[in-house]
C-alpha cells in the first residue's frame, strides 16, 4: 500500500484508503481492547468496528454481548485513538450508541432489505449529526440500498457511505456472498457523492480470497475497506473462517496496490484521450452493426409470420450461443460475457420479430 494521505470522508479528516478493522462481535473486553490496540500499533486503519448486538440466522447461536459492549468501545478510543463504529438494526440500538458516544454507526444487510426498518431509523436520527455506513441489501437490488440511503439523506444525514458486501445467491460460488461488481458500479454512477467501501470480509468468507477482492475495490476507486480483524481468528465466536489477525491484516495493507484515479500526466493524458477516442468510433460502429442485425431479425420476422412459423427456434438460438461464445474465446473474450451478451441480442431480436407478427395491434397501441 502507497503512502497514506489524509482525505475527508464521512465528514471526518481520516486516511486514505480508509481502513475500517476489528472483529466481527464483540465477546470480551479483552479481546477488544487487545485487537484494538494492536490494530493502533499498525498505523493504517481510522475506525475500530465491533458488532454488538448480532442477531443470527438461527436462534441458539452467539448473538453479541449487547450493550455491555459498548463500554468496551469507550476504552478503545481513549487508549487507541481510533473512532469507533457499530451495527445498528433498530431506535433502540441507535439510541444506546448515540448516548456511548459511538463515533459511526453502520446498517446491516438484514436491515437495508426492509424499508420499514430504514425509515424507523432514518426518523430516530433526525437533526443528529452522525455518519452513517449502508451496507448493500441481502438480495441484489440496487434500488433498495439507493432507498436505503435516499431515507438517511431526507432526514437529514449529510456524511454517508455505501458498503459493498457482496450478494446472496444460489448455486456454487467461491465467495461466501458474490461481489456482483457492476451493482456498486452503477449506484457509484447514479450517486457519486456517496462514498463507496468494500467489505471484502463478507465477500469472501475465507481469508485467503480478501486479497484478491480488496484489491479489485481499490482498482475500481473505492474510498476504503472494511475487514473484520480478531487478535485469535481460531476462537471467534462468529465469522471465524473470514477474519485475519491484525498482524495478517498489516501484511494484506501492505500487498495492495493503490493507484491514483487522475494524473496531470500530459503523456498518459494525451494517449488515454486517443484510445477514448477509438473507443468512441468502435462504439458507434457497433451500433450501427446492431441496428444492422435488428433489422434482419424483422425480415426474419417477416418471412416466419408470411410462412405461418414461431418465433423462437430453439435449435438456432442454441447453435448461436455455442457458436459465438467459442468464436468469442477465440478472441480472448470470456464464455460468459459473449453468452450474456447475445442472450441480451436474442431477447431484442424476439421483442423486433414480434413487432413483426403482431404488427397492426402494436401500432395501434402506439397511436
């Protein structure tokens, strides 16, 4: 990791990257306090995080020692000086927090997914001047965490941070909860004075992975990371299998790479701004290429309607996707992308074959 500089995030002059370490619960003072004060001695995180209120998927499970641990979090910041942030899913959480003297408060996942939940908060923090972390729905629906955050800024909230946590999904996947990088992509787009960190702990599941992923979040410009830290991962009483040891943590930060988003580079400026160029001209071309294959899939339409023959042919569209992705391989372009792209392709060209063979009754809608 590069030398840090000092950034204003979350309303707070801290690090950049911000670096946001501690374990995923709170279970003793001890092992606050000793996590902390080593996470300190690293000199690269700002904000000591501790779940202390941890409801399960379950019952029966450790579920956080609750408000006692708070008082574990006073000492922290005033032997470490490191600002100090929590969970919180309900007013009651909030209100213990606020009255600690909680430095940032964070929402969960179980409770972004709940708008009712959001807006009970978002009203207990009217007129209070905290920042506030959203972490990404359970379920991969951007508008719930734009939601999420839409409720905090209406009432009132001015420091706000998105965290990407990654998704829940079925099937197989390395990852404990898929990063799903284009959803925190598009909310950055849609709303680029949020800053954006990335909880690769979450992500992952398994240390060995946390690397890899917080190094994709730096390269996609994200403002800091956020990675669940024990002074004995082996003991944890949740999440044991994702947390590092802050020694583990000091030789991740020191592994990644971080590189700057802009440069007064008049070289590396003048030969971007001809490869966008490039970029630009292709992009037109394949428009035109499309609209091109949009208007065959109407004649195609025009001679199944004229022959009285459906419009999916199942044996065709099967002998595309096998065909262009291989084709697609060929040209060091990934199997899933090409499938995806002409699944996007296929459905358009049913949507034009359709105008095709219904033709009078949709123009008539469109009158």
């Amino acid at each position: 990791m590069a030398t840090s500089t000092n950034i204003n995030i979350l309303g707070l002059s801290l690090t950049s990257p911000l670096i946001i370490a501690g374990p995923c619960s709170a279970e003793t003072e001890e092992q606050v306090l000793s996590t902390a004060k080593q996470i300190a001695s690293l000199k690269k995180a700002s904000i000591f995080r501790a779940g202390i209120w941890k409801p399960r998927t379950r019952p029966g499970s450790f579920e956080g020692v609750g408000s006692a641990g708070l008082e574990w979090l006073k000492k922290v910041k005033a032997e470490t000086g490191l600002l100090t942030a929590v969970e919180v899913a309900n007013v009651k959480h909030v209100s213990e927090a606020l009255k600690s003297g909680v430095d940032v408060l964070w929402i969960g996942a179980r409770t972004t997914v709940n708008p009712f939940s959001m807006q009970e908060i978002a009203d207990s923090l009217q007129g209070v001047n905290i920042p506030v972390m959203v972490k990404n729905p359970i379920n991969a629906d951007l508008d719930l965490w734009i939601g999420a955050l839409e409720r905090l800024q209406k009432a009132g909230i001015a420091h706000l941070a998105a965290v990407h946590r990654g998704f829940s999904s079925y099937g197989k996947s390395q990852y404990r909860n898929k990063p799903m990088w284009e959803i925190p992509i598009e909310l950055k787009r849609r709303m680029p004075d949020i800053p954006m960190i990335c909880d690769p702990s979450h992500i992952c599941g398994k240390t060995e992975l946390l690397l890899n992923v917080s190094q994709t979040a730096m390269d996609l410009d994200y403002q800091g990371l956020m990675i669940e830290t024990h002074f004995n991962p082996a003991s944890a009483l949740s999440d044991a299998k994702q947390q590092v040891t802050p020694a583990e943590l000091g030789q991740l930060l020191k592994e990644i790479v971080i590189r700057t988003s802009s440069t007064k580079d008049k070289k590396f400026l003048s030969t971007l701004e001809d490869l966008r160029d490039k970029i630009d001209e292709i992009d037109n071309n394949l428009i035109t290429i499309l609209a091109n294959r949009m208007e065959m899939a109407r004649a195609i339409g025009a001679c199944k309607k004229q022959n009285g023959v459906t419009i999916l042919q199942n044996s065709r569209w099967n002998e595309i996707v096998q065909g262009r992705a291989k084709q697609g391989m060929e040209k060091q372009l990934t199997s899933g992308f090409m499938i995806k792209l002409f699944e996007i392709i296929h459905q358009e060209s049913i949507h034009h074959q359709k105008q095709i063979m219904q033709g009078e009754n949709i123009q008539e809608k469109e009158k």
